[in-house]
C-alpha cells in the first residue's frame, strides 16, 4: 500500500541542484509536497483495524523518576575508554539519533581523566584563594544563595571530529565522530559574582582551575572570560548537575573548547600567569607547519554537519527527505548554513531552527527531493563574525597534516544508487 | 566563619519595600552587595585542607545512558494514584527543586487515565481519516520521513494548581501545588503538513484525536489550532519521547490544555462537530455562577510563582537572597513579571531569562535583602496580550467558588521571623 512520489516539484521550489528545495516550501499552506511515506486505506482495511496488546490491559503505573523505552535501547553513548585505566577515556553522544538541540544529560558526551568522583555535596566546597582581597570558602548550600542566571550553550572537546585528520575518511555514524559535543541548558552563578566578592588584585590575569576528581585536573584560564561570561554551574536541563558532568559544581565556559569547563571544580586560584598545566601544554596545543604551536586556542570554531541522511542510514528509494544537522560557533551566532547535493557545486540556504542562540547548538533543517543518482552532501556554516567553515584542503594548508585538535572542515557524505551512505573526502 | 550581611544596601537600588533589589544590581560590574553566604579563609586552613576520599581513588567508569547523583534521591516526581486502579492518577515535577526553565524528562509531570502503554513503535501506526479526500496510515518509520521543526513549550494540565480553589490555603512545597505543568523542547512533523497530504474536505472544523492506551483516550481538538501550530511530536528534549509522555508519538497544543495534547496518538477523525467525549464534558468543563458552563476553556491562563524561597525552604537568617520563579502564558510570551515582598502594596519588575519564548516557561529573578521581619512575597504575571494573573478574590468573583480547573491565581508566600514559609490567601 505504499505509495512513492517521484513526480516533479515546480521549479521555482527548487534552491540548488541535486535536488534541494527551498527552505521555506513547507511552511506554504495548500503545498502537498507529497513526502510519499504514507499508506492509502481502504475502507475494508479500516474496519479490520484490530486492538494491539497494549490497548486491552492497563499500562504501566506512575514512577518516581523515568527512563527510555526499552525499545530505545540502543540510543546510548559509545564508550571508548582505556582497557588498563577503565576511568580515562571517552564516550560520544548518539548525535545521530537525536533532534532539536537538546542533548538529554544522559547522553552528554564524556571525557574523563581518572573516572567520575562520587562526591558528597554536604562535605565538597568551593576554594577562592590566590590574588584577592579575601580568600573564600563556599560551601554548596552557600553558593546556592547567589543570584543565579540561565544559558543554553554547548560543551566541546577540543579533540572533537578528530577523525577528520585521518588519511582515510572514518565510516562510523556522525555521532561517534563529532559527538564529543553537547548543549544543555546551564543555570548557575556567574563568576564575577564570586570574584567581585573576594576583590581581585590589578595584577591578576589568570585563574587556575582545579577539579576534585582523583587526577585532580587542572586548567588555566584567562581572567577577562572569567569575568564576561563564565558559570559555576550547579544546573543542568533544570535538574542538578549530572555526576559524570561535574555534579555538584563545574565551570562552564561558553565557546571554549571543553577541557577549560573544569569538572567537579574545588579551587580557583587567581594568578598572574597561567599554571603551564598537562592539559595546556603536552595537550590541547599543536604543532604547525611554521613550527611554531598553537596554545591556548581556546575558541571552538564555527562546524556543521548533515545527521539525517549521514552514515548508518539507508534511504527508501527515491522522493522527498527532510535534510537535518547541527551547526554552532564558539565565536556567537550562527548566521548561515548552506547545504550542497553536488558536492559543492551549488548550495541552498537552509532553514534554521528559531530561536537561534550564541554558542548553542542550532538546527539547520532543508527539504530534499532525492532522484535515486549518486549524490554529494555537505553543509556550510557562517557565524555572525563572517567566519565560514573551511573546506579540508584550507584546513590542512593552514594547520598542516598532523593536526589533532580543533578539526572543523565541511564534511561530505556520499549517497550511492543502493541508498547507502559513506562518509568521503570530496 | 560565617558572615553576615545585614548592611544598609544603598537606597537607589531598591525597587519596592520590603527589600527588593533592582532587577540590574548583579549585572554591575564592581558591584560586591554581599550574599553572606562564602567563609573567610585563614592561611592555616588553607595549609590544612585535607582531600576527600573521592579525590584518593579512581572514580566510576562511563556510562551508555546516565542516571542523576544518588544525592539527589530525593527529586522525584510526587504520585498520587488510585489504590484501586494505579494506572489513573497524577504524578507531580517538582518544580522547586529545579531552575531554568526545562524540565528533565525523568521529571516531567504524569497525568494517565489507564497507566503506560508499552507500545512497540515497529506496529504502532497513525491513521488519518474522516473528512478527508485520502485516508491515510503512517508507520513510524513513514513519519520520520516528513519535515520536523522544533519548539519550546509548556505542558500543563487543565486541573493544576487546583488546590487554590480550596477553602484554606495548602501546604506542600510548590511542585505539589503548581507541577502539573512541564516545559521541554519538542521535536516533530506539523500536524497542517499531514493534513494536506491527506486532503481536508471544507466542511471539517474539528478533529477528533485518540491514543493507544488502554483507557483509548479521546478528545476533540479546533481544527484551525491543528492547522496553525499542533505538532505530532516524536521527539522531547533531544531523544525520542518517553514512554510516559506518548511514546512513539502524541500531540503537542502550544498554550492548550494538557487533556488535548493526546499522548500514544493513533487516529485522527477528522469531523464536522466535536465529539463529546468524557473530557470534554463530564470533565474539564466547569459551573459558573451564573448557571452556564465553561466548555472547551482551552487556552491556559498567565500564572506565576515563586520557587525559591517557598513553602518547605528555611531562610538561613537576614540577609540578601535571590527570589526565582516561573510564569507562563497559553496566550503567548510573558511580557512582565513583578514581585512584592510586603503583600501587593509595592511592586518591582523583576527580571526575565532570555530567550522569553511564547508558550513556554520563563524563569524570572530579583535579588532580596530581608531585614528577619515577616514579610508576604507575591509574583504577578502579565503577558503580551495585557492579560494579567488575577487576585485570588478576582479569579472567585468571576468563576465562583467550586472552580476546579484553570486555577491561575496570584500566591502568597509568608516568610515568618523564624524563616519558615507558608502559604497563605492574602
């Protein structure tokens, strides 16, 4: 009974080549685009409608605190983590199963260095010491007296996407290649709140951040974030910080890449210089093809990709789709993403997702009338600062072939005939 | 080490009596009003600081899908359900142990007429029928493949806050008064996008929308409400919807009823006249004094309330607090929400989180100094229509005095001497 739509769309629908629509058919009344997934019913098939299972007994009753389907098990996070040092590794958020710009905080990516610390809110504290006034102490049911705000932001690993410096093109769906990056919505009190509190010395430019887990990790950041927008976060999606992110208290630094959004956090110190810790130094720095390294290139940069088609999934023959993916920018706004079916050949804008937020997570979503030939996807974002995301062979010439960190070229996925989908460099 | 801070706080920056605090005072740069609530450091302490037994070993390894702190046992959803029939009953978020404004999904309210279905998405389908050119059945995979938009929104049922009606004002924390009302950003395919696929004859005005639970939960919904903003949502808050709240799919009303926004949705009829099911008139309808009935009241009124500090919180001694609470409006943002702390006689705008979105819970704040006297706190909403939440005394002239739903009533909250908090009628 299923019905396939191969019939032509106007033309004047049509944004660019390859098939893509413009953003805004949908939303015309009177516009039967026919997507083609229904089935037409019969009245005999109506009248034989039976009863499931399910509709005859009574269902399940009320919980305290709920969960997933059981038939969404597999929507989890992969966890890539040291066979020798279980608590050190990773593990990546499904972003391929999920949409709008929500990630459920149990499916927050990870990165730890020694596990996730049991901590005992009534015994964990908040250390404020170093070049101020007045060191402070700040117990939890204390910090919980500040003024609080809210911000929806995402979290990104500096090493997220990675893969993309890899000679060859990984095949694993897009989750666990850009999914070590997150967006919640994050409540918590600013730190100059704090900060103006204890009274900080003229000469300080930096605050070493520490975490309470057993590697006891630490970070510098620099003083003037500290002030414009930093969090000490206690909330996440309006329940309390989850443990593997930081319960009771972290750091959240909007746009910079993760490792300075110190988990677990027990000590700021401010200082004049930063600490020349392991995680700013044999870490999360790189070397360029001048010979000189980056370091502390905290900024994540503007990145878009495609998760509906991407790797994993199989189109049902040729009709209409809804192209679907997540841009964002450490620097602000997205303003634009724009989305190529031939490979980057001619793009159409797509549509984005209101309300669009400053370094957030913002959907991008454009219809697409597939013709069943081999096609070429990519996605392109801009930020409100003009920056645009660059293609692999700009990135490679500017940062060199041995890159690791900060990876956030255009990506390109390839659909064949069958309706398979690869990941290629193109 | 305590301190605390009961100094005069310069009289331009008060907003109204009793101690509050214009809205912008935190925002300022350089600005140390003193919450009180941090602990002087001494250098033996610092040189003294011990670590905890969490910081000495390594922490528990990652997770597929993770759970809140076991700390936090205690948030949970309150039940309250027939004895006889535990599937029918309420189960209430409790919103005073959260902020911002998203409501975890573990955590968002249960209103279920015969308990959970257990529904296996792989032969649930949505059929589509009635006055309508092409009857149509969608699988689930069938509906994937349709255009998706994304929306904030609040969830709230037609009965919360009901406990306002009651001759003496009770006493719970806020969640167990107000928390029959949840806000998540839902995911899902525009419920006009199906009907034009399927065709609407002219004479249509209602649809009749019905779930696969067992109790086959029915009701009729406006069609011009399906045509303008109703989602047929498949996603909450990133993943797809749990099973409490309509997995595979339900409906999603922006600013209607939670009784319309049929869970574990099925069929949709499309029809000429509603069909006069149990919800629609031996429930959610209502006597008014005048003889006449309220039928079909869909839209939910603005309201208000504070949640921090409410009945169940202790204040910790005079000093400066920061008030929160949250206002929402079935008619569309809330444009204004002010506080009194000396029971409605003086008013301060307090201020509103960004981004303030249509049909959807905005969290608002306002710092506090209190001087340890008694005091009665008030929130006030007013949306962008004008409407404002009334007077307890306004709403029971109106609608008399055995309403049941649509409780939207001003609150008050007694803060005693001692710091305890009750709620009153003042």
């Amino acid at each position: 009974m299923k019905k396939t739509n191969t019939a032509a769309i106007d033309q004047d629908l049509m944004a660019a080549a390859g098939g893509l629509i413009d953003r805004r058919a949908f939303l015309r009344q009177g516009m039967a685009l026919g997507v083609g997934g229904a089935g037409l019913v019969t009245s005999a098939a109506l009248a034989g409608t039976g009863r499931e299972s399910w509709q005859q007994v009574p269902g399940l009753p009320f919980s305290g605190y709920g969960q997933p389907s059981a038939h969404e098990r597999e929507v989890i996070r992969w966890v890539s983590a040291n066979s020798q040092a279980p608590g050190n590794g990773i593990a990546w958020t499904p972003l391929h199963k999920l949409d709008g710009i929500i990630t459920p905080s149990g499916l927050h990516f990870e990165r730890h260095h020694n596990g996730v610390p049991q901590i005992d809110p009534e015994r964990h504290t908040l250390l404020l010491h170093g070049l101020v006034k007045r060191p402070l102490t700040f117990s939890m049911d204390a910090l919980l007296r500040y003024p609080r705000v809210s911000r929806y932001c995402f979290v990104e690993c500096g090493g997220n996407s990675n893969a993309g410096w890899n000679e060859e093109p990984i095949q694993t769906p897009v989750g666990y290649f850009h999914g070590l990056a997150s967006c919640s919505e994050w409540s918590g009190v600013p730190l100059v709140v704090l900060l103006e509190e204890a009274g900080v010395e003229p000469e300080a430019g930096w605050i070493i951040a520490e975490g309470a887990d057993a590697a006891a990790m630490n970070v510098s950041i620099p003083l003037d974030k500290a002030r414009e927008d930093t969090l000490v976060a206690l909330y996440q999606n309006g329940e309390r910080l989850r443990p593997e992110n930081g319960y009771p208290l972290r750091l959240i630094l909007p746009g910079f890449e993760a490792v300075l959004n110190v988990k677990w956090l027990s000590r700021l110190q401010v200082a004049r210089e930063p600490v020349m810790a392991r995680n700013e130094t044999a870490k999360y720095t790189e070397l360029l093809p001048n010979g000189k390294a980056r370091q502390f290139s905290f900024v994540m940069e503007a990145k878009s990709f495609i998760t509906e088609p991407s790797p994993g999934y199989r189109m049902r023959g040729p009709g209409l789709y809804q192209i679907s993916g997540l841009a964002w920018s450490g620097r602000g706004r997205i303003k634009r993403v724009e989305v190529s079916a031939d490979g980057g050949s001619s793009w159409a804008e797509a549509a984005l997702q209101e309300p669009v937020l400053p370094q957030c997570f913002t959907r991008f979503r454009l219809p697409w009338q597939w013709d069943g030939s081999p096609r070429i996807l990519k996605s392109r974002a801009t930020d409100e600062t003009g920056y645009q995301q660059p293609e692999r062979a700009a990135l490679i010439a500017e940062r060199g072939r041995h890159g690791y960190f900060h990876y956030n070229a255009i990506v390109s996925w390839a659909v064949a005939s069958d309706g398979s989908i690869s990941h290629v460099y193109a």
